[in-house]
C-alpha cells in the first residue's frame, strides 16, 4: 500500500465493533488507511492536529464513526475539504439518536451520512473506495472485481429451497 488514503476515527474504542468492518473492506479492497481513537470532547487539540496531519500525508477521505450526537464526524468535517463519511453507531438508542445527528447536519459542513453499524461501516469503506477510484484506474478495477463477486455469490445460492 502507498500513502495514507483512508483516516478512520473513532471516539472511542468501544466503536471498533462496527469500525473493524469498513477497516476489513478497506483492506480487501487494498486501501492504504489507518485508524485512530480520538473524541471531538476528550481530545479536541489532538484531533485537530491529527485531521490536519492525515491530510497532509495524502488523506483524501475520512470515516468517521458518529457517536449519539455524531460531533467526531462534523468536527473533522469542520477541519478539512476532503469528504467525511460518518458512520452512525449503535447507541442506547439503536443507533436513531446518531443517524439523525448525522444526517441533520447543519448546512455548510457537510457529512455524507450511511446506515447504522455495520452496513454503514462497510458501506463507507466501499463509498471512500468510489471516491478514490474516480482518480485510481487500478483501484477501480478491484472495486469492479468486488462487485462481480458479490454478484457470484447470490448467484451461487441458486434455489434456497432445494
């Protein structure tokens, strides 16, 4: 993998259990990332400083994980003009509480919201992956190449029923 592409953010650990997924498509899909726990509330400076340095190692999109109120994703949006996708979590709430937190960004900063958990997790990592590829004719092949396996793999099922 070349330089940094990917910054994953997460506000705290306990978000890995959704996080580790787009990390795993990230890797599948041969993304150079990384990940990092840092909280809009507990470490503000040192997330001001790691959204700037990601960036000027080559970041072209950060996942962010978005908590109850989803601020780890409107902060890094707030510090960078590169796309952040935030990743509602299950909360207390079933994940309701930080979708729309997401979702109803003010205007003028925004986050490109997923699905709650998991698929939205994955999702982001494949979302960041169309992003790259728009400028990465290699990487577009691999995105291709997923996508026809994912296909290959309904089609296997063939009748559920037999």
């Amino acid at each position: 993998m070349s330089e940094l592409q990917v910054a994953v953010v997460m506000g705290s650990q306990s978000d890995w259990e959704f996080m580790e997924h787009a990390v795993e498509a990230l890797r599948g899909l041969e993304i150079a990332h990384e990940v990092r726990v840092l909280s809009a509330h507990r470490t503000p400076d040192a997330l001001d400083a790691y959204v700037l340095e990601a960036e000027a190692r080559g970041a072209r999109v950060f996942v962010a994980a978005a908590g109850g109120a989803a601020h780890l994703a409107g902060v890094v949006a707030s510090k960078t003009l590169r796309p952040v996708l935030g990743v509602p979590m299950g909360t207390q709430l079933g994940g309701l509480d930080s979708l729309l937190s997401t979702v109803q960004m003010p205007a003028g900063i925004p986050v490109g919201t997923l699905a709650i958990g998991r698929a939205g997790a994955v999702n982001a990592a494949l979302l960041a992956a169309e992003i790259l590829a728009l400028s990465d004719e290699a990487l577009a092949g691999r995105l291709s190449r997923h996508r026809q396996e994912q296909a290959q793999a309904v089609l296997d099922v063939g009748d559920p029923s037999s």
